[in-house]
C-alpha cells in the first residue's frame, strides 16, 4: 500500500502562485509515475500533469501548460506542483495520485487539498 498526503492549497488571487505538495509513503518503490489530477466543482476528474518515478519524464494538460511546473524529489518520496498566472477556472480539489509499475492506471489517490483561484 501507498499512501499519499497532499499539502499546500488555499485561496489566491487571479495571477497570482501557488504551490503544492505530495508526501508519499508505504510501498513506494514499485511505483512507475505520480501526478495530480483535479475536480472542479459540477466536473469530471481531470488529469493535470504526471511525472514518472525513474526517469522524471513529465507530461501536461494543455490547460495548464506553460503555466504549472511538476516537478519530484525521489529521495523524499514527494512530488510538487508549482501553480503560476492561476485563472478563476483552476479553482478545484486538486489530487494527488500514483501509479504502481504493475497497473494500467492510478491506484493510489490523496483525499486532496483545495485551490481556489478568486479576487
């Protein structure tokens, strides 16, 4: 089992920053890629961006890319998001989720951290 605690939400003006954090623990040595997924309210889940574990490779929703930045530290077992130019439309529960070498899809979901993008 894995368990993945998010951290960092809270409420920020349009264009302003924001930053999030994933702490990951348990069985985290099979794991193949982590990423955030987020559900605005009234919405479907919807995939933000994703880094796999070994090589770093990352990947983006063309809503937010140029705009946020995933980034890891392995050593730490923890994955980030920083959030730039954040739009009223970012404003979500954002979830952290990962992914074991063995599966096809994100077995392992945070209870998730709140952005809320407002003036």
């Amino acid at each position: 089992q894995v368990q993945l605690v998010e951290s960092g939400g809270g409420l920020v003006q349009p264009g302003g920053s924001l930053g999030l954090s994933c702490a990951a623990s348990g069985r985290t040595f099979n794991l193949d890629a982590m990423g955030w997924f987020r559900q605005a309210p009234g919405k479907g889940r919807e995939f933000v961006a994703a880094r796999t574990w070994r090589r770093g490779n990352t990947y983006y929703s063309d809503s937010v890319k140029g705009r946020f930045t995933i980034s890891g530290d392995n050593a730490k077992n923890t994955l980030y998001l920083q959030m730039n130019g954040l739009k009223p439309e970012d404003t979500a529960l954002y979830y952290c989720a990962a992914r074991s070498d063995s599966e096809s899809s994100y077995n392992y979901w945070g209870q998730g951290t709140q952005v809320t993008v407002s003036s």
